[in-house]
C-alpha cells in the first residue's frame, strides 16, 4: 500500500518502537554532488546505502561520517576507487535481505526465490515506493543534479523483524 504525505511517499506499516526499529539511509544518483540537505535528512541512520552513480569517493567519505556505508558502483562511476565497489550486493539487517542494483530493469532473478524482502536501486532519479509479489522496491531518487523536473530526494527503510517501512523524504533545495 502506498501513501502520498506532505511531498514524501511511503509504505504503510504498522507502528513499532523507535528502539525496535532500524533506519536504513538510502541515496542514489549523487553524480559527486553531496548536498547539505541530504546529510541533514541522514543524520541518525544506522546504516546508509548507496545505491550507484557517486561520482566521486568524496560522497562516500562524507556519507561515512554519518553511519557505515553499503555502496554500489553506477554506471557513471569509474576509476581506480570505483573499481572497489561491487555491481550489486546483498545486506543483511537483523532477519531482512535487501538486495541493491542500480538499474532495476537490469534485476535478473527473482527476489521472492531469493528471499529479498527490499530491493533497492537508482538510476532513473525518479523516487518510487512499490510492492511487487510482497517485495518492497525501493528508488530514493537522485540526491545530486536536478534531472529535469523530478524531485531531488533521499530515502529511509525502517525495519522491525521482517515489518519494512520505506519513505521518500523530498530535499529542499
């Protein structure tokens, strides 16, 4: 189910404790623009996924100063410190599998087989929360260079046991 609020889109679930519950950040599409306004909307996270097209390893090192970070490369990241970071990759937060991509029509298995409750990915710079076959697909959009007219946006995961919640939350900028 989704739900329109105050320019963020998001998943409903039900309600569980804050100390229950882990916040995943998630950011995509940066392009070696790391604004203020998506640091300020991560502060607090547990973790922060990365999902492709950073740019630069400044983005990173900036990310890093606020939680761990799980990073993938996109399909504009090259380099030697590119060249580190894995073209997909599975993480694991308590029972829940979330599996990150890039570009999600370049997805070439079944989540449900695999037992991926969250899909994440980039590449379009358009926000999106769906569930397909009882797997939360998440696209936070693109935090760096406005794209057109699309919405410049980060994401959040909150996760109690295997109940995930995903929101949008629109950047002012």
């Amino acid at each position: 189910m989704r739900e329109h609020t105050r320019g963020r889109i998001a998943s409903r679930a039900r309600t569980t404790k804050k100390s229950d519950t882990h916040v995943i950040g998630l950011i995509s599409d940066t392009h070696g623009l790391i604004r203020p306004e998506a640091l300020e909307a991560l502060q607090g996270v547990d973790l922060i996924i990365h999902a492709g097209d950073i740019g630069k390893p400044e983005v990173i090192a900036a990310l890093k100063a606020i939680a761990p970070v799980a990073a993938i490369k996109g399909n504009i990241d090259s380099g030697a410190w590119a060249k580190l970071l894995p073209d997909t990759k599975l993480v694991k937060s308590g029972n829940t599998r979330l599996f990150i991509i890039h570009n999600v029509r370049e997805l070439d298995c079944d989540p449900v087989a695999r037992g991926y409750q969250v899909v994440v990915s980039g590449h379009s710079h358009k926000p999106s929360v769906s569930t397909r076959d009882g797997v939360l697909f998440v696209n936070p959009g693109s935090a760096g260079p406005r794209r057109f007219k699309l919405p410049v946006a980060v994401g959040k995961l909150f996760i109690q046991n295997k109940q995930v919640n995903a929101e949008i939350i629109e950047l002012p900028v």
